[in-house]
C-alpha cells in the first residue's frame, strides 16, 4: 500500500507539471490560438496512472487553467455565459475521452486477468501431465524389471528344477533300458523312443532356460547372444536367419544391450508369428555416430491388426527404444515383408 500511494504522489506531480506546462504555453500563444487538444496529454495520463476520477479531477483543473489563461491574456466575450459555456463543451469532450480511455483500460485489465489465468491453467494441466508421464515411465520401467526378474526366476527353475528333474528321469529310463536289454524284453525298443524323448525334453528345457536368463545381456553380450537368437531361429523354426555385425561395437550404458536384444527378439517373433518368412536378417551396426539396429524379413508382412492392435509386443519394443534414447519405426519395404529400426546416438563410433 505505501508504495501505490507514492506511485499515485510521483504520477500526480508529472501530471500536475503538465497541466502548469501546457497552462504556460497557452497563456503565452494568446486566446485567439487554442490549445485545449494538448490538455487531452496530462488527462489521459492521469486515466491511465491514477484511474478514471484522476482523469476527470485533471480535466476539470485543465479546463479552469485554460479558462482563466484566455482571461488573462485578454479573451473577450459577448456574455458571461460564453466562456462557461465553451468550457463546459471543452470539459464533455475530455469526459468521453475519459470514459473511452477507461473502458478500454478497463477491458485490457480484463483480458489480462484471462491470460493470466489461462496460463495458469496451461501451467498446471502441463504440470500434471508431466507428472503424468513421469509416474506411467516409472510403471512401465517397473513392469519390464518385474518381467526381467520373473523370467530370470523361470528360467533358473527351468534349469535347476525341471532340467535336473528330467536328468534323473532320463538316468532311471537309462538303467530300465539296460535291464530290459539284459533280459532281451521286447519293451526294450519302446523304452529307448521314451528316453530319446525325455533327452529331446531335457534340450529344449535347456534352450528355454537360455532365452529366459537372457533377459539382461552384459554391455560386451550383445553381438554373442544376437548370433544366438539368429542360430536358435534357424533350429527351432527351420527359416534361414543371419546376424551381421558390420563393426566392433563397445557400450558405456548397462541398459542399452540388454533392451536392444530384447527389441531384435520381439522382432524376430513378430516376423515368424505374423509374416512367414523365407529368410530373416539382423544387423548391428554404427555409421556416422550413430548405432542402428535392424530387423528385416520377406514375408507378408505385419497385418493391421498387429500394428494397431491390443498386443503389447510393438509398444513395449517402442517403449524400449524411448527407455534408451532411441528412434523405432517399423517400415515396409518396397521387396515387401517387414523391416524394423532402432537407432540412437553412439558417440564412439569406431575408426
């Protein structure tokens, strides 16, 4: 409050010094010239500074300075109404000056107050998305080590528990064998097609094992387990998949590796479940401080369906991409079949 009442005291003596200014310079130019259009300066300031009662307590003092400098400087009228009278024109006049400078004023106050306010409102609904966004990345972070860790725990069951169950299982068919072969039993044929089985079963166990305990690849892992995933579709699925490494390839991040590989498998999953495939291409590689990982088939290509549809399968693979500062697209290539990218910065690249 004691600051606005001295802006109002500071305003008021500019004002003040106009008006006495302009007065002067109206006594001086004589009656016959009026001046009465530069009063309109301290009036309009003062609507602007000290509200429109300012405006109007300086165009009434403006409209007596004048008055009584024409009269000084000699003014003669007819009547004494006359002099009144063109004041009180004058004075009108200054009034919807007043009136106008104060509703725009007045106005532009208002639109303020709605800017302020919308920006406000922007802040805050910005704010909360931020907030937003930030919570959802930290969910999605924490679903992906939650699958992490459970498919690490899978997979040493697998190993530790289903694998050795199965071991034993296949040594006790083992030992039955060798008695049936030792009394020459006709079952004997039967229970070799039961241990070949159970061996079959003890592999693959292995194998699912693997790919479930490469749900974290070291930084020095990467191109290992992608020549792993590029042999185990060729055995599994009987579709030629090569891995090509055009470079050697070194990682400052821990995180990197492991969602690249993880981005390549879902790729290559994709490619068998959707698009049949004759032949499968992976390749790592950096150009122009820039890694890049591709994934790319001949098949029919991912459906709409696929793309657009509820799986999490792509939205996860994008998600991985974000988590390490990546660009993901899936493109189509003019041969057909499904290509799909990954790139992100690489500062290194290699000489």
């Amino acid at each position: 409050m004691p600051e606005r009442h001295s802006s109002r005291g500071y305003w008021s003596l500019i004002v003040a010094a106009l008006v006495l200014i302009i007065g002067a310079i109206d006594y001086a130019t004589g009656y016959e010239a009026s001046v009465m259009v530069f009063y309109l300066l301290p009036v309009a300031l003062a609507v602007v500074t000290m509200g429109w009662m300012g405006g109007v307590a300086t165009a009434v003092v403006s409209m007596v300075i004048s008055l009584i400098g024409d009269l000084a400087a000699g003014a003669h009228y007819l009547d004494r109404l006359t002099p009144w009278w063109n004041a009180l024109i004058v004075l009108a006049i200054y009034l919807v000056v007043i009136w106008l400078l104060a509703t725009l004023i007045a106005i532009n106050t208002k639109l303020l107050a709605i800017h302020r306010e919308l920006e406000e409102r922007v802040r805050q609904r910005t704010e909360a998305l931020t907030q937003e966004i930030a919570e959802r990345e930290r969910l999605e972070k924490a679903v992906l080590e939650i699958a992490r860790r459970e498919r690490t725990s899978i997979g040493q069951d697998l190993h530790d528990g289903l694998g050795q169950y199965l071991t034993g299982t296949a040594i006790a068919m083992q030992m039955l064998v060798n008695k049936l072969e030792q009394r020459q039993a006709e079952e004997t044929a039967d229970a070799r097609k039961v241990v070949r089985f159970i061996e079959q079963a003890i592999e693959d166990s292995r194998k699912l094992a693997k790919g479930f305990l490469l749900a974290e690849i070291e930084p020095s892992g990467l191109i290992a387990a992608l020549e792993e995933l590029a042999a185990a579709t060729r055995r599994q699925f009987n579709v030629p998949c090569v891995f090509r490494c055009q470079n050697e390839i070194s990682f400052h991040d821990d995180d990197a590796p492991t969602h690249l590989y993880h981005i390549a498998q879902e790729a290559v999953r994709n490619a068998l479940r959707h698009g049949r495939p004759r032949n499968i291409e992976i390749v790592l590689s950096v150009e122009q401080n820039r890694l890049s990982l591709s994934v790319q088939d001949d098949g029919t290509g991912l459906p709409p369906q696929a793309r657009h549809g509820p799986g999490l399968g792509l939205r996860i693979m994008a998600h991985r991409a974000i988590i390490i500062n990546a660009e993901f697209a899936i493109e189509t290539p003019a041969g057909g079949g499904t290509l799909v990218l990954c790139a992100r910065p690489h500062p290194h690249s290699p000489s």
